[in-house]
C-alpha cells in the first residue's frame, strides 16, 4: 500500500483533518444507518462501481472517492511491465488533480489530499543499481545452488502472479477542502477518465441534512439541498 499526502495550504487545521480523512467513511455509514442506505457503504468490491462520501463540517468539505483498480488502470495487479508502471503513475498523478475529477458550484480552496493506492513500485533506476552491485559481489560458484532451486522458485512465482493477479484492489483519495460558502452542485466529470466505471454510489452528510444518490457518466451531477 501506498499513501501520497500533499497539503496546499499551511493550515494546521488542514494537517490536523488529513490525518483522519480515511476514516470519514465510518462516520457517514453511522449517520446514515438510519436512511437504509449503510448497505451502499458496505457493498463488497465490485468492478464497474465506486464509492464517493461527502462530509461538511463548517466551511470545511471532504470528499472519499474509492475506485475499482481494474477500472482506473485496465488490470488489477502489481504493475510489471514499463507500459502497466506508466499507466499506474498517470493514474496516480488524476487523483492527485481535484480538478480534474469534480466540479463544483462554487469556488473553493483545496487544503489537502491524501491518496491511498493498492501497491509501492519501486523506482526502476534503484532496482537496476541493486542488480549491478549483486552482479559485482555475487561469486559465479553459487550457480550451481541457484540451478537447484530455479525450479521450486518457478513455481512459486507462478504462483504468486496467480494470486496478485486474483485479488481485488481499490485506490481511495481522499481531499480536503474550505468553502465560503456551502455546495450545492457536485459534478464528476473524472468519468471521462475511466471508460469502464459505470456508476458511483454517493453519500453525503452537510450541516443541513444527509442523502445518497448514484451518479453515472450520463448523469453526472448530485444536488445537495442545504
């Protein structure tokens, strides 16, 4: 798991909130408990569907957006190859640009985001410094050791790839933002970027109310009565 945090604005009031954006989720499923939408927040992981839970506090907005990897990437496993570790880090930069995935019905500033992906990949150019100085201190008499074990790390990595290759993974960012005054329209317009993700299932608690709705890419937009 990697956690990217970037903070816009020198607010210790924004450094305190961050710590805590990725636990929103519990406090909204509580609250709307008794709306009989709690299941929306509990729905098991599933290709083609996303999550976004919206929490007022004041003039302070945060949003959770939790998506499906094999929707933002194509694949739902560790990135390998050079073209699978471009897209994963072109993904990561989307997350990171608010502006990008919602536009709202009035101007705000984004204090800070905080973003959750599934796997660290390593950067290339240390893992090749790492083989060459292997390569270096490694005397050619072990060979016939690793010959008896090529087989038996075969198929473990077999087997590894099998399972990374079977197990469901999200990104979830997670943003902080002061308003000046309260959102009335929130538009995802980050569905442009994700030609598979057919629908969000949104939840929102303000200092007015609470509702859910889901959003698609043909009706993008929630209204929030406050």
């Amino acid at each position: 798991m990697k956690t990217i945090s970037i903070t816009w604005k020198n607010s210790q009031k924004a450094l305190r909130a961050s710590s805590t954006f990725l636990k929103v989720g519990t406090f909204v499923g509580l609250n709307l408990a008794g709306m009989g939408i709690n299941a929306v927040h509990a729905a098991p992981h599933t290709h083609g569907e996303g999550k976004l839970q919206i929490l007022q506090a004041g003039s302070e907005w945060q949003f959770v957006l939790q998506l499906p990897a094999a929707d933002v990437l194509g694949f739902e496993y560790a990135p390998s190859t050079a073209s699978e570790k471009k897209r994963y880090e072109e993904t990561q930069k989307v997350f990171l640009r608010f502006e990008d995935i919602f536009t709202l019905s009035n101007t705000c500033e984004l204090l800070d985001t905080t973003l959750e992906s599934p796997w660290e990949i390593a950067d290339e150019h240390d893992e090749h410094d790492e083989h060459d100085e292997h390569d270096e201190h490694d005397e050619h008499d072990e060979h016939d050791e690793h010959d008896e074990h090529d087989e038996h790390d075969e198929h473990e990595s077999k087997h590894e790839d099998h399972d990374h290759r079977n197990t469901h993974s999200d990104f979830r960012v997670a943003y902080l933002l002061s308003c000046k005054s309260p959102l009335t329209r929130i538009e995802m317009t980050g569905f442009s970027h994700w030609p598979s993700l057919q629908h969000v299932n949104a939840i929102w608690v303000t200092n007015e109310g609470q509702g859910a709705m889901e959003i698609t890419p043909s009706q993008p937009t929630l209204s929030i009565n406050n």
